[in-house]
C-alpha cells in the first residue's frame, strides 16, 4: 500500500518537475499551500458523499463526471443525473465486486455497468451491498460498457472508500461538457469540485503533513507511566495517536506495536476478533520491557471503516471469511497503509524498530517506508470459539505467523 501511494506521489512531482516552475496542467509549482488546498477538497468532497449529494470529478477541465455514492441514491439524484447526462448513468463498481456478481474480468480496476433500463434507487443500493446477495442469487445478466472506465469515474469510487462508503457509485457524464469547464460546472450547480490527483494523492498527502498536536500523560491499568500523543493533518483531518510507554530509549530498536482501531473489540471486548487482547497485552509487554510505542492508528476494519466493518461481520455470519467478506464488499483484503505510522514514528525521533506483530505485511510496509525494522517479535493469543474460524483465514490467507 505505501509504495503505490509512493508511487502516485512520485509521478505528481516528476509531472509538476517536467517544465521548470511549472506543473504540467499550467499551474504553478506546488507548495505547502497548494497540497493543502488538494487535501482539504478532498475532505469536502468527502463530507458531500456522505450527505448523499453529488460531487464533481474531474481528470481535467473538460474531462469530468458527476458522482454520487451508490447506497446513497435517491429517487431526486437518480432523476438529476438523468438530466444532466448526454448518456444514461452508469454504476461503477471495484474488480473485487464485479467477480463476486460474477462478471468476467476486464483488467480494471473498477467496472462500469450500464443500468439505463433499470434506474431504480433501491436496486441500485441492493447491488451495491452484498449483506442482501444470497436473497437476490439470480441477479443479472449485467452489461457491461464497453467503453473502459474513465480515470474520472474510477477516482470517484476510491473517494467513496475514502469516505468509508461501499466501494460503488453512479455517475453521469455531462451533457455538452466540451463547452463547460469542470469548474463552472461545479459552481453553477452548487457542487464541490475534486480532482482525480486530489483522491489519488490524498492519504499519501494527509500522512506527509502529519504533525503533532499535543501530548498528556494518562495512567492506564497496564501502565501507570503513560503518554497519549496527538497527531493529525495540517490541514485537519483524522487524528493518529502514540501511546508511550515507560521511557524508551531512541539509542536502540525500540519496541513498537502498530494497532489498527478497532471499536467491537478495543472498547467492547469484542470475541469475534483478538484486537482488544492484542491492544491490552501489548501496553503489559510493553511496561515489562522498560518501555515502548503503541500507535493507535485510526484504520478500522483494515482500513474499510466502522459501518462497512459491521457488513463484513454479517456476510461472515454467512460464511465468508474475513478476507471475503470484505472483498464481497468490493474492497481489497486489506485497504490499509502504513505510511502514518512511518511519520509518527520518524516525528518521535524513532526510525529503527522491534515490531511487535504477527503480520509479516506490517513489517514490510514499515521498511518501504524507511523504517528499520530489527526484528519481528511475535504477539499471538489462544482462539476462542469465536474467534476461531477468523484467526484461521488470518494464517491461511493473509500469512500470519502465529
């Protein structure tokens, strides 16, 4: 995950490099101030989704569609999209979806399905959520467009995982837009305008801005001498954290543990996953060692979200492993990155690590982010019947080590 935001990030500035003080779309050279402007579109446009209102993307000023959330539809944006389209509206869905509802691969990342017969808002919202696939087992034919989708289309479902939605959305593509810029468009229907770049480069951008905020000291039932630090964007955004434990010496590998937020199991002691043991145990080895570093990353559900969390754990009430649900979802097995974690570590003057894991994916995530690691120290707790069968798919599927 973090060399593909590295490598989007590499190709913006090798793009804005080409032409000395000059971007290659005409704009000046960036700045601090121009990566925030990119950001904070992003987080409006974000907000916009999650509200259900239509948002503007744009590859370039006249190569541009207008996109709303699929399990957001409404009978009113179904009818504007309509409206304002030179075609019917199109359903863009991942690779990973279009397999599940078993359309043949096209080499894509996402698929565009055309859907101008069957417009219907609760259709298009059960298509887009798998909980209701085994009620619906003789869905489609779909047609498929053949027309590959636009980058403008296929940035506007990575701003719904962005925006912690289902991976789906129905776009439109604007009547006469060879003679409307994206931005007037935008403005004259009262929409926010984000770019493709903007949503490609956005959490490789919020992780390079991350700053500290603020730090206090907070005794813990593991550890009496503890310190909760703050980070988060520049420019807002969702805040980190650092748990300090003890007082961990810089001057060797220092003992790290990488959590991923989990509500059901850190707060409510959820059996069905062992993140609650891990996160406890952890602050215990951690205060055994003489100290160490646990950072609280705000990626629920490996990075898919609190809502579509709870969606994943219905589909595994159905059978599906952990790896598949979220897949059904038309996500990737695990959306997460691990460039925050590099920052916050690298901002609390740590670069060379004993990571406290059982995911050889973590260690290698930190290393492509210039982070050290000096040894993977294992971090496995027994199965409970619960938790069992997801432990299992975690070995299996994903190598954990246990």
């Amino acid at each position: 995950m973090c060399s593909q935001a590295n490598q989007l990030y590499s190709a913006r500035m090798k793009d804005r490099n080409d032409i000395p003080g000059q971007r290659h779309d005409g704009l000046t050279a960036p700045d601090y101030h121009e990566i925030g402007r990119s950001i904070r579109s992003v987080d409006r446009a974000i907000s916009d989704l999650r509200r259900g209102l239509p948002v503007v993307v744009a590859a370039g000023g006249f190569e541009y569609v207008v996109a709303v959330p699929a399990e957001q539809v409404t009978k009113d944006t179904a009818d504007f999209l309509s409206e304002i389209g030179d075609v019917p509206p199109v359903m863009v869905i991942t690779a990973e979806r279009a397999a599940v509802l078993h359309i043949p691969p096209s080499g894509a990342a996402v698929t565009a399905l055309q859907i101008e017969n069957r417009l219907d808002p609760a259709a298009i919202r059960e298509l887009a959520d798998p909980t209701a696939d085994l009620d619906h087992p003789l869905r489609g034919p779909f047609s498929v467009m053949e027309a590959p989708p636009s980058q403008a289309s296929s940035a506007a479902v990575e701003l719904c995982k962005l925006a912690k939605l289902l991976p789906a959305v129905v776009t439109a593509t604007v009547r006469n837009v060879e003679n409307q810029h994206a931005g007037d468009f935008a403005i004259s229907h009262d929409m926010m305008l984000v770019s493709v770049e903007s949503i490609l480069t956005y959490q490789t951008d919020t992780s390079d801005t991350l700053v500290r905020v603020t730090s206090a000291r907070v005794p813990l039932a593991g550890s009496e001498l503890a310190e909760i630090v703050a980070f988060r964007p520049r420019d807002g955004g969702i805040e980190h954290l650092a748990i300090i434990i003890g007082e961990p010496s810089r001057r060797s590998a220092v003992l790290t543990r990488l959590h991923s937020e989990c509500f059901t199991g850190d707060l409510l002691e959820s059996l069905r996953c062992d993140c609650g043991t891990q996160l406890r145990a952890a602050v215990d080895l951690l205060t055994k060692e003489g100290g160490g570093v646990l950072l609280y990353l705000a990626q629920e559900g490996r990075g898919i979200g609190l809502i579509n969390k709870l969606r994943a754990y219905r589909l595994q009430d159905q059978g599906f492993d952990t790896y598949d649900a979220n897949e059904r979802l038309g996500f990737e097995a695990d959306e997460r990155i691990f460039e925050p974690a590099a920052q916050m570590l690298q901002l609390l003057g740590i670069s060379r690590v004993r990571l406290l894991t059982n995911n050889p994916k973590k260690v290698a995530g930190l290393v492509q982010c210039g982070i050290d690691v000096a040894e993977r120290v294992p971090h496995a707790f027994p199965a409970n019947p619960h938790n069992a069968h997801y432990l299992d798919a975690k070995s299996k599927r994903a190598g954990h080590e246990f």
